[in-house]
C-alpha cells in the first residue's frame, strides 16, 4: 500500500516583535512584487504557500512534507528580494510548524498576534492574500482546510469575546467621543483649525464617520490649497467666529505652543448656535485651547492626555477578553488536529475494510452451503491468524524488556478493539 508524502504546516516569519520596523520596510513584499517572490519560491521547492505582507509582518504560511527545508527557501528568498544578508534574516525571523504553526495562523486571523489586539483590518487582509493564492493555484486541500479552519475560529473569537471592543488609539477615542456627544455624525459639522500631524490623524478618522462638511482652517499660505487637495471645506482665519458657529465639532492643532481658541471665542460661538454643544479636541502640547474653557457648560474639551486615558481604558478591556479568544483558538487548533488525524486515518480504515472484504469473499466462495455460524467462525480464524502468528514471532525474537513489550501490544489491542466500543456501526 502507497501513500502520498504527509505535508506539514509551516511559518516563517518577521513580526513586530522578532524584528524591527526598518527591517519589516524592507521585507515588504508589495502587490506588484508577489508574482516574482511566488515564482521564486515555487522555483526552489516551495509550491503551496501563502505570502501575507502588512506592515505588522511579513510571512510565508506554508504546507511542506520537510518544512525546515520548506523555512529554510522561504528565509533564502526574502533575503535575496530584500537585499539584505541572510544572516540577519534568520536572527529576525520565526519558525513554527504543525500546531503551532497552525496556532499561530488562527491567532494572526483573530488578531491576537497584532500590535492593536483585535484590529479588524488584519482578518481581511489575510482574506486578501488567500484569495490571490488561490487563485494563483498555490493552496493545496491541507492550506486551504488550515485556512478555512482559522477564519472560523475568528469568528468566534469576534463573537463570543470583546476582542474588537473599546477604542485603542488617540484617533479612535476622538471619534468615540464625538458619537458619545453627538450620536449620528452623519449631519455634524467639524472644523480642523491647524494642520498638525496629530489633528490630520484625528480629522481622517472622524471624516470617516461620513460627517456632513469638514472646514480647514490655518496660520499658512497654503491652506487653501490644501483644503481643496484633501476635500475640506476651506475657512479663512480672519471668519474664525463665523466658522465655531458652525462647527459641532473642533480639531485644534495649529503647533504654535500658544493658546490659540480662547473663552470669549467659544463663548460668542455658542450663543450663535443657541447653546448647542461643542466638542473641542485640543492636540496642542503645549495646549493650544485656554483651560478656562472647560467651565463653559456647552463645551467638552478633551486633550491629548483626555484622549489618552480613553484609549487606555479600551486597551485594558482588549486585554482582558484576550484570555477568553486564547482558549477559543486552543480549542480550535485541538478540533483542526482531530480532524486532520481522522482525515489521515481515512485511507487505512478504506484499506482494512477492503481486506475484511476480501477474506469474507473467500470464505464464502470455499464453502457455500455452510452455515452461518460455520461461515462466522472460519471468517474469525481466517482473520486473525495473521495477526497472531506476527505476534507470536514478533515476541518470541524478544530477549529482553519482553514484558513491556506484550504490555503495549495489550494496549493498543484494548484501545482498538474494547475500549469505548459503544457504536458498532452495524
């Protein structure tokens, strides 16, 4: 009886914790560059893989029959397209195989393996690259039942756990915030007072909540022309009353070290809104919003520390559920390897029956008018007088350490044939 070499699954492997970001910059493997890093790969024995690159980690997830020959082409060929000495690669790289490689891939699905545990971009990302794999023809049935397995421990983990609650950036909590106050963003009004990398950031996700207009406003030349390049509405620092008026909403990050919005300002402007609150977001350090504006009752001033304690406390919550998605996966990845054992054991038991099958026929055939105990009990000797005579010569070559010998020989023949016997598939 043949069988097809048994394939193995692999992961080699740079991650924000085994490497550095200049290191991952260089790894990257671009959309335009997969073709020729999978055809290298293919080339020197590498077939049925997975490329994930993403600036938390760049991977090869693979199924091999020798997967430290499998790591060590994968390693190679990441140092030749990096451009980078080999050595340092495999200083700065991972390898796992079988479960825990398989570990590895569910929790990189559930994102419990990302720097923001439970971002839930790292799903779809990882969704992505399958994809072009498959259509690529480079996931085998091993890869793609792995593969499956894991988007649906992620599932559960996204279902049963508080994995994707609470915000955990500076971003995040801002637009968290702002839906505390405001609920529905979607008819709200904000303004970016200031073009600050931290108000930017701020800004970018707040437009993302779909808000009605977004009006930028700045000490520079340039903002006119930077309003029209990025879609906001631009306001003229002179018509700075007109445009808090308007404004549900407040980014300040012009980056001067002075204050910049004072509390006659924020004053007028909700007398003109008929005392509609405002929330200011303040990214100044130092800030850039005069403190006296926190006892103003319609105005919510949140700083950069304000926002800080926000995303800690989403953090903190991200943690705790982590314990609860870890035990999902370990149950998972304990159901994947009982699957695939049984997989495996497929063709033996196709194997025995068909010789069961066999030796019944053969009796049959030799005797055709004998009864049914008589065909029963020569179906039984014929059976096992293969087995007992391999024994019987098996234990007679035996000079020492017989008695453990014939122990383990009873129980594997209890655990075949006694133990939990309570299905007889007739």
């Amino acid at each position: 009886m043949s069988r097809a070499e048994t394939k193995r699954i692999a992961v080699v492997g740079a991650n924000h914790r085994s490497s550095g970001v200049a290191l991952r910059e260089r790894l990257f493997v671009t959309e335009t560059m997969v073709p020729e890093v999978s055809r290298l790969l293919c080339k020197d024995g590498v077939e049925n893989f997975l490329l994930m690159s993403t600036c938390d980690r760049v991977e090869v997830q693979m199924a091999h029959s020798d997967p430290f020959f499998g790591a060590a082409i994968a390693r190679d060929v990441l140092a030749a397209t990096a451009n980078v000495e080999l050595e340092e690669i495999e200083a700065s790289t991972y390898f796992l195989c079988d479960e825990a490689a398989v570990r590895h891939i569910f929790a990189v699905a559930s994102s419990l393996d990302s720097q923001v545990i439970g971002e839930p971009q790292v799903l779809g990302q990882l969704k992505d690259c399958y994809r072009l794999a498959e259509e690529a023809g480079r996931l085998d049935s091993l890869l793609s039942r792995t593969f499956q397995h894991g988007f649906r421990a992620a599932k559960r983990v996204r279902g049963e756990t508080d994995i994707a609650a609470g915000v955990v950036s500076l971003a995040s909590a801002a637009v968290s915030v702002a839906r505390n106050l405001h609920g529905d963003l979607t008819d709200k009004h904000a303004l970016l007072f200031g073009l600050g990398d931290m108000g930017e950031l701020v800004s970018e996700q707040l437009r993302a909540t779909g808000l009605s207009s977004f009006g930028l406003m700045a000490h520079s030349q340039r903002t006119e022309g930077e309003a029209r390049e990025r879609g906001y509405r631009f306001e003229p620092v002179e018509k700075l009353d007109g445009a808090l008026a308007r404004a549900d909403i407040v980014v300040c990050a012009n980056g001067t070290g002075r204050v910049e919005l004072e509390v006659s300002e924020l004053q007028a402007a909700l007398r003109a809104r008929r005392r509609r609150p405002i929330l200011v977001i303040d990214t100044g350090i130092p800030v850039e919003v005069d403190a006296q504006v926190e006892a103003l009752d319609d105005i919510f001033l949140y700083t950069l520390n304000d926002l800080e304690q926000v995303a800690m406390q989403g953090r903190s919550r991200r943690e705790e559920a982590s314990a609860q998605a870890w035990k999902i996966i370990d149950n998972e990845v304990a159901s994947w390897l009982q699957r695939e054992l049984e997989r495996d054991a497929a063709p033996l038991v196709t194997d025995l029956r068909a010789h069961f099958e066999s030796v019944r026929k053969e009796v049959l055939n030799e005797a055709q008018n004998i009864s049914a105990e008589e065909a029963t009990r020569r179906l039984l000797n014929r059976l096992l007088h293969g087995p007992i005579e391999k024994m019987r010569r098996d234990l007679s070559a035996i000079s020492h350490n017989r008695e453990e010998t014939v122990s383990e020989i009873e129980h594997a023949i209890a655990k075949l044939f006694y133990e939990g016997d309570t299905d007889r598939g007739e």
